[in-house]
C-alpha cells in the first residue's frame, strides 16, 4: 500500500472486525482510562503553569519574589520529584493503583491550594517541594495502566489524547488566569493570582474522584465491579494474553542493565530527551517574563494569553504527527520537522534585531518541541520493540536524566533578571536546537542500519531453516528407495 493509501486508510477508534463485547469493553476502558488520566495530567500542567501565570499577574510584587526566584521554585518542583521518583515506583507495583493515583490528586490539589495563601517565598517553596513528590507517580502510573489494558494497535492514538492534555492544560491556564484577573481580583479581598490556584483546586478535587470511582488497576488484579464486569475483565486477559503482552512483565537485572547501556539506543534517545527537555522550556516561562518585561507594555490578558498559541501549536502536530508516524512507520520525518522548526525559532531569537512579529514566531513555534515526547517515546519503543528490559530501561533514563538537568540548568540559562532578552540562554537553545537535528539524522542511520541487519538475520534464518528441511527430505527420500 503507497504512503498516501496508509494514510487514507483507518480513520476508525476500534479495530475493524471486533466484536460487539470487544466494543462495549474498550468504550468502557477508555472513559475510566483516560477520563481520569487525560484530566489528571490536565490538572498537572495547569497547576505547573499557573505559577508562571500568577508571577507575572502579581505574585512577584505580592510576596516579595526578587532575581532568579522563579527559576529556584521550580528547582525545588523538579528536586522532589526527582527525589520521590524510586519510592513511587516502587509503590506502584506493590499498592493499588486505583487508590494511589487519585489519593495523590487530592494531595496535589491541597497543596496547590496552599499556594493560594502563601505570604512569602519560603512557604511557596514549601507548597513547591510538595507538589513535586505528589506528582511522581500520576505520569508514570497512568502509562503504566494503559499499557496494561490496551493492545498494541489500539495505544497510539490512545497515547496522542493522553499526550495532548499537557499543552490543553498549559493553554486553560492562560485563558484563567486572564479570567480571574479581570473578573475576580480583589474579590472578598483576593488577589487574582490567588484565584487562580483556588480555581485549579476546584478543578483537582472532582478528578480524583472520577479516579476513586471508576479508575481500574491491572487487568490481573482488578476486581468485578458495577463498572466492569468479571466476563469483561477475562476478555481483557484474553485480549493481552493474544499478543503476549503478559509475559513482558519481568525484573530487570543487572546483566540486562549492562547489556543496554552498551547499546546506541540507550545513548541517543536520553540524549535526544535531554536536548527535549531543555528546548521545550524557552516557549514557556522566558516567552512569558518577555512579554511582561517588553517596553511595547503588554497587557496583562496579553501576557498570558499570547503563550498559549505555542500550545495549541503542540496539540496540533501532536494529533497530526503521530497519526501519520503509525501510519507509514516513519518516526524520522516527524521528529526532524519539529528539530527544524525550534532550531530556526532559536536562530532568530539569537538575532534578535528582527521585527517584532518574527520574535513571536519563535515564541510560538517552540510549541513544536512539545509534540516530540510522542514521537521521541515511540521511535525508541520501535527500535527496541523485541527486548522488554531495553524499553523499560531506556524509556525511564528518557525521563529520569530529562529532568535532573531540567531542574538546574535554566536557572543558568534563562536568569529571570535578563528578561526581556535571555542572550545566554537563547544560544544555548540554538545549540541544543542543531544538535537535535543532527542527533535525529544519526538515530535515523544507525536504525536504518539496525533494520538492515535485522532483515539479513531474518534471511539467513529462513535460509538455514530450507537448507535443513531439504536435508530431512533428502534423508527420507533415501531410506524409502532402500
């Protein structure tokens, strides 16, 4: 089938030929899966972004926030993430699922509502520490349970919707923070910032409650309830068991651990992850502390609404994107354009001097960055498809590692005191940006290389296994004659 038939072909949510049970059971997999998983990471990020929302609507001059303080907070956020990321991990294979997660909602959204009344910088970096360590196990856990319940073909688009609640969560933030200021600030004597973490409390608190309702565990342990019945959750097992997709759980050992870290995926893509970690942040708060910072004065429904189009730029080649990625097999192309796109937007910020519309080009185009976890996450899965201790390993370094230097490095880069013009960090961007496009050529050569290899193998096998048949038939053909 040609690439235009591929991706003409399949405009469907369920696999063609499924029963009408296989039906009802993944329309009910998808509302208690995603429902609660597409809101809770849509709380996350509107949490998380609600920070840079509130500092440039008066939270600086409110609680006396001075220098690189912004980017200090969020070097707390990342710490105790970090620092919580094993316990989580190992709570999650030994505790019910369907009770951590939305127990860990309601812990988030209290704490995001502390911020609401914090009156200096300690007790936001209070506030900042505990929503750290009650996000931990909300991204991992809920991937963890898609991939428990779904087949193979049915994940990709199920991953898109998932991946595309944290730049929806981004935008909603900028559209409430607008809305708080300029319909409740001041209100029974509240700030407008402050509104804005009271009302992303109001929004966290009936999520974890669709999580205690209808959020299942693994199909292994997950008991009949007025949700899902006993004969569904054996069609579940069944459905999984059909793909081998059981017998993928195994513990990681320490010879599995040295075997892929002499590998090249291993290498590239926590690499490739890194470089995305760190391109996908000048879009965001930097974009934000320009705006407030520019003599053109914008606004401040201007400040935090003109972030968002970068947002809805990541929804877009998100959906797009892995759409076509599933369709041809090709990771490359996808994340290559996105490579470019941020490579060029940094280049232009380095140059500076250009017209005002052609810096918010590169503003808005870093939204392109975001869309690569989708693909960068499913090009690393291709390549190491076969070995289940290799995509675990891999696809946690990806995370892991992404993040430890995300939580240090724009406090270097992006010093809040240089807003609007962030010279130091914007060449690093350009930098991190070419390297990104030279990295994805090299992953695209070493797996087409990898490719080869693998069909050769295939060959020889199909060969070898000819050459024996021949041989049994030889034999038998010569014991009839005697």
């Amino acid at each position: 089938m040609t690439t235009r038939g591929k991706l003409l072909d399949g405009w469907h949510w369920y696999r063609p030929g499924i029963s009408r049970e296989e039906k009802i059971l993944i329309f009910k997999l998808d509302l208690s899966i995603l429902l609660f998983g597409c809101l809770s990471t849509f709380t996350k990020t509107l949490d998380n972004q609600a920070l840079t929302n509130a500092y440039v609507t008066g939270m600086e001059q409110d609680i006396g926030l001075t220098g690189n303080d912004l980017n200090y907070l969020t070097a707390v956020y990342y710490s105790s993430y970090l620092s919580f990321m094993i316990p989580a991990s190992f709570m999650l294979t030994r505790l019910p699922i369907s009770r951590i997660l939305p127990t860990m909602e309601i812990l988030w959204g209290f704490s995001t509502f502390g911020c609401a009344w914090v009156h200096n910088l300690n007790q936001l970096y209070v506030c900042r520490f505990f929503l750290g360590a009650t996000e931990t196990v909300s991204f991992t856990g809920v991937i963890y349970v898609i991939g428990s319940w779904y087949k193979r073909d049915e994940l990709a688009t199920r991953m898109a919707l998932f991946q595309i609640s944290a730049p929806l969560g981004s935008m909603i933030s900028g559209y409430l923070q607008t809305a708080a200021y300029n319909h409740l600030n001041g209100r029974y004597g509240i700030q407008g910032w402050r509104w804005l973490f009271i009302i992303c409390f109001c929004i966290t608190f009936p999520c974890a409650v669709i999580g205690y309702v209808c959020f299942p565990n693994q199909p292994n342990n997950t008991k009949p309830s007025w949700w899902l019945k006993q004969s569904e959750i054996d069609l579940a097992t069944k459905r999984l068991e059909e793909e081998g997709i059981m017998k993928l759980e195994k513990k990681i050992n320490w010879r599995g651990l040295t075997r892929v870290l002499k590998s090249w995926p291993w290498y590239c893509f926590v690499f490739a992850w890194c470089l995305y970690d760190q391109n996908q942040f000048w879009g965001t708060t930097p974009f934000s502390l320009y705006l407030k910072a520019s003599p053109r004065h914008y606004s401040v429904s201007q400040i935090n609404n003109y972030p968002t189009v970068g947002k809805a730029i990541a929804i877009v080649l998100t959906v797009v994107g892995s759409y076509y990625s599933d369709k041809t097999g090709d990771r490359f192309g996808p994340t290559l354009l996105g490579a470019i796109l941020v490579a060029s937007g940094s280049i232009v910020l380095v140059v500076w001097n250009v017209p005002e519309g052609a810096r918010f080009y590169a503003f808005f185009i870093d939204g392109a960055e975001t869309a690569m976890s989708s693909f960068l996450m499913s090009w690393a899965s291709d390549v190491v498809k076969h070995d289940s201790e290799a995509r675990s390993i891999i696809t946690a370094s990806m995370n892991c590692i992404g993040q430890v230097f995300l939580a240090w490095v724009p406090i270097f880069t992006f010093n809040v005191s240089k807003a609007p013009r962030f010279t130091v960090g914007f060449i690093f961007s350009m930098v991190t940006g070419i390297l990104h496009v030279l990295l994805a050529c090299l992953i695209q050569v070493l797996d087409v290389r990898r490719k080869r290899k693998e069909k050769q193998r295939i060959l020889l096998i199909g060969v070898e296994q000819d050459n024996h048949t021949t041989v049994i038939e030889s034999s038998s053909s010569t014991d009839e004659k005697q």
